[in-house]
C-alpha cells in the first residue's frame, strides 16, 4: 500500500492537498450538497469541517441562508454565532448542575442535622444558606430557559428569512415571465400585423391556403380569448 508522500507524488499534488481531498470525502450529505451546487467553496466546506462537529454541521446548515452562494466570511459569521450560543448554553447548564448539586448536598446535610437531638452551632446559618441556594437556582433555571428560547426564537427568525427569500425569487421570477410574455407578443404582432390585409382578399386565396389562414386566425381567437377570460377572474 502506499505511503501518502507517494500517492501525491503520483497524482502531482502536495500532501496537504491530498489530505484536504481525502477529507472532503468524507463531507456530511448536507454540506457535501452546499460544495456540488457552489453554495460554499471547498475551502469554506473545510474549515466547517475543522472548526464543527458533524451535529454542529448540521446545525449550522440548518441556520445558513442557502438560497445564495455564502463567502468564507459570512460562513465563519454564522459558525461564530452557533458556538456562541452554544457556549453561553452551556456554561449556564453547567451552572444550574453545579447549583443543583450544592442544592442536594445542602438539603442532605439539612436532614441529617435535623435528626441530630442537639442542634450545631451553624444550623440556622446553613438554613439560610440553603435558602438563598434554592434562589440562586431558580434564577439561573430561569437564565437557562431564556438561553434556550432565544436560541429558538433565532431559528425561528431564521426559517422567516429563508421563506421570505423563496418569495422574493417567486416573485422575480414571476416580474421577468410577463415582461417576456408582454415583449414576445409585441415581437409577434410587429411580424404578422402587416399582413391584416388578407382578410380582404380572403375569397381569393385558394382553398387550401384559405382553410390554413381561417385556421391560424380562430387560433390565435380562442388564445386571446382564453387569456382575456383569466385575466377577468383574477381582477
């Protein structure tokens, strides 16, 4: 088996380069996604991979505006903004456990000291203690569960956005269909309009080509009246 000096000797590429290529292979469908319609760059794609986890990923992609291709620095605004969440939630779960646990071993020592037939000399302080832990956690309980409720409210905000982009497209898309509507069917009466004048010749045109010319006419008759008719039913 070869080494990774020889396998990029053979390919002509560096052994960074090698295993930059050899860990984009292993990108998550949703990333790899981004890369293949150019949403990200494959270097962006590998500094997602270095700085997040694989759930992180998908956290992050799920938080992306991906109706538009993201720079390297709008991407490492979003990672930035995901972590720190993350680290703010983290650090007050991380309170409200240690908390907790003061919590417990305060309630314990309370009990054992009530079973106790004289009382210790700190009893009514420890009560005390007690007390302002039990505040002290609800407070930081209540700190928890806002951290938890912007995070989200700011997916929320997210998938607003997102949806708002899709109808900003819907809406684009349909602007530019009825300005080519409108410029082909001016193209098409400057190219025919010239012509109004064979209705009267009509009873000298051969049968044949008189057949045709009636034919493109009531065409043309039916669409315009089919047009007219859906517009009135959306007026």
């Amino acid at each position: 088996m070869k080494s990774q000096e020889e396998l990029a000797a053979d390919l002509g590429i560096s052994i960074p380069t090698l295993q930059n290529y050899k860990q984009l292979a292993n990108m998550i469908p949703e990333l790899s996604e981004l890369v293949d319609t150019g949403i990200v760059t494959k270097t962006t794609a590998l500094s997602i991979m270095r700085n997040l986890s694989e759930k992180e990923q998908e956290e992050l992609i799920k938080e992306m505006d991906i109706t538009k291709k993201l720079t390297a620095k709008e991407v490492k605004s979003y990672i930035d903004k995901l972590q720190e969440k993350d680290a703010a939630i983290a650090d007050c779960k991380q309170k409200v456990d240690s908390l907790q646990q003061e919590l417990e071993e305060s309630k314990e020592q309370q009990v054992k000291i009530q079973k106790e037939t004289v009382y210790p000399d700190d009893y009514e302080s420890t009560k005390e203690l007690l007390k302002g832990y039990e505040e002290d956690y609800k407070n930081l309980r209540k700190q928890f569960e806002s951290k938890v409720s912007e995070n989200q409210d700011l997916r929320k905000q997210i998938e607003t956005m997102n949806d708002s982009s899709t109808e900003r497209q819907y809406e684009k898309q349909l602007q530019d269909s009825v300005l080519l509507f409108c410029s082909k069917v001016n193209t098409f009466i400057e190219k025919v309009g010239g012509y109004v004048w064979l209705s009267d010749k009509i009873n000298e045109i051969p049968e044949l080509e008189r057949r045709g010319y009636v034919e493109a006419v009531n065409a043309i008759k039916a669409w315009a009246d089919t047009m007219d008719y859906n517009t009135m039913l959306t007026t």
